[in-house]
C-alpha cells in the first residue's frame, strides 16, 4: 500500500514540499527527543562548540548567549553515527518510505544533522536552496524535516517557497564572498509568497532539494527542534564534498546499485565548505 496517494504526490510535483503528519512513529519520536535531551544537557559542560564529526570539524554547535541556565545548542552534525534512532529514522521509517516513492526505487543516504533553536536563541536562516550546497550530478533529492518538537507560526518555523524547485538555481555567494545565501532582492521576491512549514511533533515535511526556503527566529519560550537528512535517487552522484560528512554517505536506504550516472542539466558556482561547525556562519557574512 503506497504511503503516497495521487493528490500528495501531485501536489508535491506543484509546490515542491508536502506535509506528512505523523509520519515518525511515537517510539521513534520519543527516542529522537532524548537522545537530543541528551545531548543539550552535555552541551552545558561545554562554551564553544565542541565533538568531532569524520573531517575534523566540531559535531555539536553553539548558539550565541549559550550558558548553563540557558543551552543553545544548535546543531548537532551526522547524529546518525552516535545515534541509533536517528539511523533507524533514515534506514526504515514512513517518511524515507514515502521519499523512495517519490524518487526510487534506488535510493541513497547523503547527511544528516540536527538543527534546533532553543528559547533565546538568536538563529535565523537566511533565503537558501539546498541543492547549490549539495550539488548532484541530478536533482532527485529530497530534504526530509523531521519535527522533533511542535513547530509553529513563532518559534522559528521553516518558510517555504511554492514552486521554487522549478526555477532557477540561485547564487549562494555576494560578491567573492560565500555566504550561503541568496541575494537580499531575491529573497524579498521570496518572501512574498512563502507559506510556513508548521505541524506537530512526529510530522515530516518532504521538501525537494531546489526549494528555496529560510527560517524565523524563536520568539517564545519553547524549543523547536528538527532532525533533518537528505535522501537523493541513487544515479545522482555528489559532485562536490560533503559539508556533512558522514561514515553513512552513500549508504542505500532503498534498492540496489544502479551502476549508472544520470545528469540534469545545470550551472552553478562551486559551493564552499564552512570552517566552522555548520552554516550558521557563513550566513552571518552575509548582507
Ligand atoms: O533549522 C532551520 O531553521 C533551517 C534549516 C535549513 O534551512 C537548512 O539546514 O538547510
């Protein structure tokens, strides 16, 4: 029984996301908010980002104001390499099931992290498409956001661009500058019909890789907090290093090796890998 009727995939053919409610079971859910329970109680022995992912960089990122009456932990780089939920999530839940039928049957693992934004913090995440950090040979590539908590209107919700997927591949760099993020007059294009990605904790958003999207601050006093990971068709070979690196990388999530290398057509700046822990810096640059 497909999990996909023919309205949600045509409307994901359209807009380029679809909301998937409950699509993490409850024990699977409760097991991603511990482990990231887990890991904000760690972080409050900590003042600077801290961990090491496969490259060398810091795994676990912190917020700006981070203190022990007020952890900010931010990212939480690869956590399926320390976590075997999160492995679970991507190895068998609906929302990879769903995922396969939207772009298998061949399809593999590319990153994961966490990203959260605890109450106070500053983040917010400027205009963006995923696929011009992540470029692949095509562009069968899905981002999947895993709603660990409740995600609403104001504690620092996903903004999304309908149809965006179908548009053009937007510069990430200003002037000689790589900062992750599109132009401020495209993103105030952007911001004029851009629909919030709200639902409850255990629902999934799929969002193709070329949707363009950015996200608020948390303005209250809850945490709001996603697992994120991206799937891509299993011919779509990465044509760059990956900013997530991961011991998981390439690893089919669905099928078999198709032997193949398929190509979408397209021109874009290489992408620059940030020094730090994760992104939120590289935005900071920008104007
Ligand atoms: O965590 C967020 O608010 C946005 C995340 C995002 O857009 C990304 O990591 O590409």
């Amino acid at each position: 029984m497909p999990i996909l009727d023919s309205e949600k995939r045509k409307l994901f053919q359209e807009q380029g996301f679809i909301l998937l409610e409950n699509a993490i079971d409850s024990q699977l859910l409760k097991g991603l908010q511990r482990d990231f329970n887990g890991w904000v109680k760690d972080s409050i022995n900590h003042s600077k980002p801290y961990g090491k992912m496969l490259d060398g960089r810091p795994r676990f990122d912190l917020d700006s104001g981070h203190r022990q009456e007020r952890p900010a932990l931010r990212r939480v780089a690869s956590p399926t390499e320390i976590s075997s939920i999160c492995l679970s999530v991507v190895c068998s839940s609906y929302a990879t099931q769903a995922v396969v039928e939207l772009i298998g049957p061949d399809v593999r693992f590319h990153h994961s992290k966490f990203n959260s934004k605890m109450p106070g913090s500053e983040t917010v995440v400027k205009w963006h498409q995923d696929f011009t950090f992540d470029p692949c040979s095509n562009d069968d590539s899905i981002t999947i956001i895993v709603f660990v908590d409740n995600v609403t209107e104001t504690n620092g919700v996903i903004m999304l661009s309908p149809g965006s997927h179908k548009g053009p591949l937007y510069s990430l760099w200003q002037d000689t500058v790589f900062t992750g993020a599109l132009n401020e007059d495209i993103a105030s294009e952007m911001e004029k019909t851009a629909v919030p990605c709200v639902g409850k904790a255990g629902d999934v958003c799929l969002m193709h890789s070329r949707v363009a999207h950015a996200s608020k601050l948390n303005q209250t006093n809850q945490p709001r907090t996603l697992f994120i990971y991206n799937l891509i068709a299993a011919d779509a070979i990465p044509l760059v290093p990956n900013a997530v690196p991961s011991k998981h990388a390439g690893m089919l999530v669905s099928g078999k090796e198709p032997g193949r290398i398929r190509t979408t057509s397209f021109d874009i700046e290489m992408p620059e890998i940030p020094k730090d822990a994760s992104f939120f810096n590289q935005q900071a640059q920008a104007k």
